[in-house]
C-alpha cells in the first residue's frame, strides 16, 4: 500500500514530458505489479539494465529486419486464416480472424509451433490481465515456462535461427541471459505482440465499417492504408495507460508530484487532447497526421510498433481483398470499441460476397 497520493496525466503535452523524463518518472512500478506474473522483464527495468536487455531483441525487430517475416509468415498467416472465412459469406472477424492472426506471427517470430498460438493467446490474456485475477494469472505463467522449457533447452543444443534461439545464446557484458531474464522476456514478448495487435486491427477494421465513404475509398486506393493505421492508433490506441513513479519530488502541468508518487499516463486520453486534434473524439481519415501516444514513448516506446504497423497494413488489405463487398452485418448491433487497460471490439459481425 502506498500512502502517497497518485497522479493522473491526461493532456498530450505532460504525457509526452513525463514518458520522456525517465530519470524523473521510473518504470520499476510496472515491475511491482506484474512480476509475479511475468518474471524480469523489460517494462519493469529502467536506466542501463534496460538499455542492455532491450537491445538484445531490439535488432529482430527494427524496420529494415521486417521485410523477412512478410512473405514468409505474415502474408501466409493472414491468408490462411482467410481461406475459410471468405467461403462463409459472414462472419465473428474478431472471433475467426483477428484474434488468431498477430499471435500466429509473434509464435513464428519467436519459434514456438504455429498450431499452438490458441493455447498461447489464452495464457498472454491470463497474463496480461493477472492482477484483477491473481490465481488465472499465476497458472497461465507457470503453464507458459512449462511449455516452453524443452523448447529453450533444445534450442541451447541446436539452434535454428528463430528468436528463441537467439536469446538463448545472447550474452550481456559476457554473460547468458539467466533463466528467470529469459522467460520474462518470453512472457512479455508473446502477450505483447499478440493482445495488444489483434485488438487494434480491430479498432481499425470497425473505424472502417462504420465509415463507409472511407472503406470505399481504401478499397481504391491501399496506400491509404497508413493513414488508417495512424489515426486509428490516436483515436483508440489498445493500450490506454502508462504506469510510472516519481523518483524525486517534481511537477507536472503546475501541479506537484512527491517523489514515490505512482503516475499514470492515459495515453488514450491524449490521443483526444482537444488543443493538439480538432473534432479529437471523430476518426478521420483526412486528419493531418501529428506525433501521438499510441506506442508510448520515450525509451520504453514500444519495441514491435513496426511489427505491428506491418501486420496492419498487411492484414487490413488482405480483408479488403478476400472479403468483397464487406459491411456490418445488419442483423447484429453496431460494433463498439470497449475496454478499460486494452480496448478493442469483442466482437465483429460482417457479411461479405462469397469470395
């Protein structure tokens, strides 16, 4: 229990100051929630140990490493899993479609088998929501490291090249990752590159149907499909907090802040900061696009935001191919975007021509 007051940051301008000051406003505090469940792990680190455990998966994930992973996983994991739904005529795209996609990638990615991504989707939603569920959590993050250790074990015999292989191997300053340092970043690797994506993707695909005018003019012209990702991660980002600190005692917007004090950045709220965005609560696709929130910032910016821009635009495209004439399904009601740490739609009915 802290006894110290807690600070909400809600305007566009003292998120980005405090996201940026991580000397001021530490991350250590996400580790005092979430280790129990995801061991040591880099949302929790700060300073050099970070910097130092960061660059060891940093290099898989940059832009210029992306190119391989499209053709060889991202572009079959989507049509694959498009393959049955574009026979049906109508469809749960939540249920069948984006829930399954980002977590098939990130298990490719990170060399664990494809036909299990179910099983590891269930466990990175026990994980990621372990606190308002302690017990579930727990199971979820001992069953993960059960799996997942002869995997790391034959992967220190013979490599394969995949992520997995590589951490195994990685050194910092001489040393291998220990045992507790590997399995945090697996449990924060596979719930963050599945959860996180498949919740915007379908954010993204509801910002669409319920602006038709837009899905038409997508459909004609893909490379708009930027645009849509960008502004659908300003206007419901899926992940809507920011948990720091105070290291010493300080000020944000005028208002002080005692050192040990927790704050929490909404960047969900700054995504609609009404003095940086006109009309901040409408998606629009003609918005003049500006710096946002939806991938954090500062040094603990998010390491698979290229990944994840990467998997939309594939993903978004794929559907506009492989599903002609998509729109709501007017049997079921409008679809919302709900949620209160990760937002996204539970579900989303559509109807399509038989493809």
């Amino acid at each position: 229990w802290n006894p110290l007051p807690s600070f909400s940051v809600t305007t566009f301008a003292d998120a980005v100051r405090v996201l940026r000051d991580g000397q001021t406003f530490a991350s250590r505090i996400n580790a005092e929630a979430m280790a129990p469940f995801m061991g040591e792990f880099m949302v929790g680190m700060d300073g050099d140990e970070h910097r130092r455990y960061r660059n060891l998966v940093a290099h898989a994930f940059r832009r210029s490493a992306l190119d391989r992973w499209r053709a060889d996983l991202i572009e079959p994991a989507i049509d694959r899993l498009l393959d049955p739904i574009a026979a049906n005529g109508r469809a749960d795209l939540v249920a069948e479609l984006t829930s399954r996609y980002p977590v098939q990638v990130i298990c490719g990615i990170v060399g664990v088998p494809l036909e299990d991504h179910e099983q590891f989707n269930a466990w990175a939603e026990a994980i990621n929501y372990g606190p308002l569920n302690p017990d579930a959590g727990l199971a979820a993050a001992q069953a993960m490291v059960d799996y997942l250790e002869p995997l790391v074990e034959a992967r220190r015999h013979e490599p394969t090249g995949d992520l997995l292989s590589e951490l195994v191997h990685a050194e910092i300053d001489g040393e291998r990752l220990t045992d507790g340092k590997l399995y945090g970043f697996l449990r924060l690797l596979l719930p963050a590159g599945a959860e996180t994506t498949y919740r915007l993707f379908g954010s993204c695909l509801v910002a669409l149907l319920t602006h038709p005018e837009a899905l038409e003019r997508v459909r004609g012209d893909r490379t708009l499909l930027p645009a849509v990702i960008e502004e659908t991660l300003r206007w419901e980002t899926s992940v809507t907090m920011v948990s720091r600190v105070a290291t010493a005692d300080t000020e944000v917007g005028g208002c002080p802040v005692p050192a040990g004090s927790p704050v929490t950045v909404f960047n969900s709220s700054a995504g609609r900061d009404a003095s940086r965005w006109d009309d901040a609560d409408e998606w629009d696709l003609d918005r003049e696009p500006l710096p946002h929130l939806g991938f954090g910032g500062g040094v603990h910016q998010c390491l698979g935001m290229h990944l994840a821009r990467l998997e939309l635009e594939i993903g978004v495209g794929a559907v506009l191919d492989r599903l002609p004439g998509l729109r709501l399904d007017p049997e079921h009601p409008q679809p919302a975007v709900s949620g209160y740490a990760f937002r996204g739609p539970p579900e989303l009915r559509v109807v399509f021509d038989r493809e």
